[in-house]
C-alpha cells in the first residue's frame, strides 16, 4: 500500500463499508502509520494530535469488535 492520508470523513466512509473488524484495525492502524509518516507532526501538532487520538479511538473500538466476534466462535 502506498503512504495515502485520509482525512476523517473518507476514513469513516471506508469504515462504513462492508468490511471485516480485522480489516478496519488494519486500515485504521494503516492511517496511523501514514500519519506519522507524513508532515503534520511538524506542520501542525495539534491537529496531528486530535486526528492520531480520533484514529487511536477508532482502533480501539474496532479492536472490541474484533475480540467480540472473536469470543462468540467458541
């Protein structure tokens, strides 16, 4: 994958298609990335800063979606 920033709106329209909850914590953890990668930390930290917590939230939500679906197997 190439480094892509999304901005907010683009990220939740992928999140609200048909994918897995693996495959949202891969996309969002994928954001993550890019944005550390990208220019924003120097450009503006605060910025950086609420989009990097926005994304942490989302990875965080969708990871208990991943261990919900992941305890209901058993």
């Amino acid at each position: 994958m190439s480094s892509v920033l999304l901005n907010k709106r683009q990220v939740m329209e992928r999140l609200n298609s048909p994918l897995s909850s693996r495959e949202k914590v891969t996309f969002l953890k994928w954001q993550r990335d890019n944005l550390s990668k990208s220019q924003m930390p120097i450009l503006d930290k605060r910025r950086y800063d609420n989009y990097k917590e926005w994304l942490d939230t989302q990875i965080n939500i969708n990871n208990n979606v991943v261990d919900d679906d992941d305890s209901s197997l058993f």
